[in-house]
C-alpha cells in the first residue's frame, strides 16, 4: 500500500524515513503491505493523498485537497488511522456522497422481490414506493457526504417535509414523512453494515420517528371533521 501524500510544483520525492518523521507515523505497517512517499504536483496545489488495497484486492487511491502541509499531515493520519482500525472498505466510504450510496442502494437493494421455491431471498415488494422516496432523499440530501448528515438535518428535512403541501394542495400526513424517514434509517443501517457508516444520525437527543404522533394527528384531524360537521 503506498502513501502519496503532498504535491506541490516540481516532482520530487523524500524517502521514508523523512516521511515517518513528517507525519509521526511508520513508514511501514506490521506486515509490511505498504509505503510512504511524499511526491509534489503542478500549480502549487496541495493534496493528501493515499493509495491501498481494497478488500477486494484492488489498487485504489483516495486524496483531498488541503491548504498547508500540517492540514495535509492530519489528514494522512486520518487516512492512516481509518485504514488500520476500521479496515480497506471502512476507508472507500470516506467523501462518498449520499447519491453514491443512493445508487448502491438502486442496484443492490431497492430491486424486484425475487424468490425462491416461493419464499422471497432478494428485494422488496415496495420497491418502486421506495425508489419514490429514495428519490426525495436525493433532492435533500444528494451532494452532502454520507458521514456528514446528521440527527440535526434530519430533523430539518422532517420539519420541511410536514410543511410541504400535496399536489391537491393539502399537509403531507405524519404518516407519509415517517415512511420517509423509515427508509432513510434503514438505508443508514444498512451503510453500517457496508461499514460506510460507523454510527446512524438517527441516534440523537429524541426520537425522529413516532408513531404516536401520527395518532395525535389523527385524531386532531377527526376532531375538527366532527367540529366542521356541527357548524353546518
């Protein structure tokens, strides 16, 4: 695995016993799978970057654009850290946008149910409900990256989805947006157990899903039918 960590003007490279002592790492890991190199690119842009192995066993390369060369050094030893400790498919996930992971989800999730010996193994009989929503996810959260969305903007897309009307004109139901919300959590959940996740944005300070005030809305709404229904 060999590390590509700066680049600014002529092509040069420093060996790696310079290079553990720019970034306070080994130049090597245990089992020796990598190396480290500093090299220097064009027009004076910096960049951190580093490429590995996937799980896989496939040569990939991951880099951000840094300011100075100590922002560059903590960001190799976030690269170095993620890759070590959570593993190759934990680290492909970093600046991976939610449409990235939209479009994981259309190819391998959100599919025709399909069965065998007439018990469903694969999809979901919802499928184009989801794709639906999946949809409406994009809109709000499309370009920010997976690990930036958190409980906070969900609970900001929650609130704007219960103002937006009906093509009739009408408040989207509690029911609808938690449906929504539904697929979202599940999404996250299974990001988690791609490992591009470490943690769901679900999990916050209260609930963004509950059931209970669907009930509540419901009952307002029965409410002023009945209060409607005397006034004539």
């Amino acid at each position: 695995m060999r590390r590509n960590l700066f680049f600014p003007k002529t092509p040069s490279r420093i060996d790696l016993l310079a290079v553990r002592d720019i970034i306070g790492h080994s130049a090597r890991s245990s089992d020796s799978s990598f190396s480290i190199t500093i090299t220097v690119a064009l027009y004076g842009k910096l960049f951190a970057r580093i490429d590995y192995t996937d799980s896989a066993g496939k040569r990939r390369s991951k880099e951000k654009r840094v300011r100075t060369k100590t922002e560059g050094r903590a960001v190799i030893s976030d690269f170095v850290r993620e890759l070590e400790d959570r593993g190759p498919d934990s680290f492909n996930a970093i600046g991976t946008t939610f449409n990235d992971f939209a479009d994981h989800l259309e190819k391998h999730y959100l599919i025709p149910p399909e069965y065998v010996n007439g018990r469903k193994v694969a999809g979901k009989r919802s499928y184009k409900d989801d794709l639906g929503i999946l949809k409406i996810l994009r809109e709000s959260f499309g370009r920010m990256e997976l690990r930036g969305i958190t409980w906070g903007r969900i609970e900001r897309f929650r609130s704007l989805r219960l103002k937006t009307p009906t093509i009739r004109g009408e408040q989207l139901s509690v029911a609808r947006v938690d449906r929504e919300l539904s697929l979202l959590r599940h999404a996250f959940n299974i990001a988690i157990g791609e490992r591009w996740l470490h943690v769901n944005p679900f999990r916050g300070p209260r609930p963004l899903i509950n059931p209970a005030d669907e009930v509540k809305r419901k009952r307002v709404l029965e409410l002023e039918e009945e209060n409607s229904d005397i006034s004539r």
